[in-house]
C-alpha cells in the first residue's frame, strides 16, 4: 500500500508540474495559438497503437464507437480546458476544473451507469471550492465560467464512455478505440481552413526550444497519467482520487514561484485577498476530494469493475 501512495503522489506530482508548464509554453510565440496546441497534443495520442501487440482483441462494434466517441469527447474537452488555461490564472482554472468535474462525472452516471453518490457532502465541498475559485480574480467568473463548465462536462462524459467501453473488453482494447477518437478529434481541427493554416504557420513559427518542451512535457504528462493507472492497480481508486489533490498543491505553489521569480513568463494576482480565496478554493477542493474518498468510492457503479 505504502508504494502505492508513493506512486499515486508521484504521478499526480507530475500532471501538476505539466500543467505548470503548459501555461508557460501557452504564453511563447508560435504556441499561443488553441489549434495548434490542442492539435499536436491529439496527433501524438495516435502512438497509443504501439499498446496492439500487448492484448488487444477486437471489440464489438458499439463499444469500439464509445471508445472511439470517449477518445473525441476528451479532445474536445482539453480544448475548452486549455482555452480557460489560456485566458485565466493556472492555480484558479486547475481548481475550478477539479472541483467541478467530479460532479459533471456523477450527474452523467446515475442516468447512463445507475449509480448513487457514497458521500454527497464530499461532493458539493468540491463543487463549492471550484466555484470559490472564480472570485479570486475580478470578472473571472464572467471570462472563465463558460470554457471551465464546457471542459468539466465533457471531461464528466469521457469518463462516463470509458467505463462502460471498459467494463466490456479489456483494458488494451479499449484504450486503443479511445486513442483513435482523439487522434481523429485532432485530424478534424484540419477541416477548418482557418486553423489548417494557423497550426502548420504556428508550428513553423515556433522556436526549436519551445517544441523541445512542448514534447518533453508531453512525456512527462503522459508518464504522470500512466503512473495514475499503475497506482490503481496497487491500491485503492477512492485513495488515488484523494491523493489527486497534491496537483491543485503543486500547480498553486508553481504559479506562486513563477509569479515572484519568473515574472516574464506568466503573472498571477497574489494579493493580499486574492491568495486568501485562492487558499481557501484550493483546499476546499482537496478537502472534498479526501472527504469523498475516506468514504469509499466517489461514485458506485451497477456495472462490473
């Protein structure tokens, strides 16, 4: 159990630091632009196929088209994600995000899953710390609210689509189905003249090293969500999710330290008021993840593991 924990910190350590990273990268010339940052992220989920000789089967065609719909829901769902990214502060769009994703995710499931909430105080502490988060900043809520909902409800549905796809074939299998929705979801980005020319202008634009750490923190970014499987695997999900609050930690101090030491590449308001709401969106945000999770599972599936 205790490597387990270890593992779980590790990997959620790791997705903070990238998303650190992301709004750093989202502030360089030749990555400012969505298209092109959200394209080149779903063009290399295509090297998911690389997992096709470790146990793949195919599955039957409906629940290769959830996988394939779970994949294209995500894609669309980061975009929203890296709009408000983009637009607001870090330490306020990561928060609000997981505070409201989590009940995004229930509110789907009792209708397509039939479930019922383990610990609705858990919940609406989150949702309440995510919502806490847009006051930080003045007129947050009018710019951030709109993508910040879009991405959770989206988010809510892909985990909803994956665990039926899962709960039908194999890990492998369905992982494969899900990759390829979001390397098409990438493909379509293409259709729109517009950002056809903006993403190759952009990727041309961009300097060497700003593609050197676009694809370095992929990798960290994808070996952080692998690590979050592999915990799972060694303990509990309900301990997982409660460990997930040490990234809205490490994106809050990272932004923190950007912002006194690093001015140039982003700024946050870290007032006096504004550190005070923050503080307390963030922890009212952890503190529901781990009130949720000591409580058993977030949510109760009909359907088998």
């Amino acid at each position: 159990m205790l490597n387990g924990v270890l593992i779980a910190i590790a990997a959620h350590g790791l997705v903070g630091v990238s998303l650190v990273w992301d709004k750093v990268l989202l502030k360089r010339k030749g990555m400012r632009n969505l298209a092109t940052y959200v394209f080149w992220l779903g063009a290399i989920s295509i090297f998911g196929l690389l997992l096709i000789p470790f146990g793949f089967h195919m599955p039957p065609f409906h629940i290769a088209a959830i996988a394939l719909m779970a994949g294209f829901c995500d894609l669309a769902a980061t975009w929203f994600y890296y709009a408000a990214l983009k637009a607001g502060q870090a330490s306020e769009e990561v928060a609000a995000t997981g505070g409201f994703t989590p009940l995004a995710t229930v509110l789907l499931s009792i209708p397509l899953l039939g479930v019922h909430v383990a610990d609705l105080a858990g919940f609406a502490i989150m949702t309440l710390g995510g919502f806490v988060m847009f006051f930080a900043e003045k007129f947050s809520l009018r710019r951030m609210l709109p993508p910040v909902i879009s991405a959770a409800a989206l988010f809510g549905l892909t985990d909803v689509l994956q665990k039926i796809a899962f709960n039908q074939v194999k890990f492998v299998s369905g992982y494969v189905f899900f990759t390829l929705g979001t390397f098409a979801g990438s493909m379509a980005l293409l259709l729109r003249r517009q950002w056809r020319r903006a993403i190759f202008k952009s990727h041309e634009e961009a300097a060497p090293s700003s593609k050197a750490s676009y694809m370095v923190n992929r990798i960290v970014a994808g070996v952080g969500s692998f690590l979050v499987v592999f915990a799972i695997s060694r303990i509990s999900p309900s301990m997982v999710e409660a460990i997930s609050g040490v990234r809205y930690v490490i994106v809050f101090l990272g932004a923190w330290a950007i912002t006194r030491w690093w001015p140039s590449w982003f700024r946050e308001d870290f007032t006096r008021r504004a550190l005070l709401v923050k503080l307390i969106g963030t922890g009212m945000v952890v503190a529901g993840l781990i009130l949720a999770s000591l409580h058993g599972n977030a949510v109760d599936s009909a359907g088998p593991s």
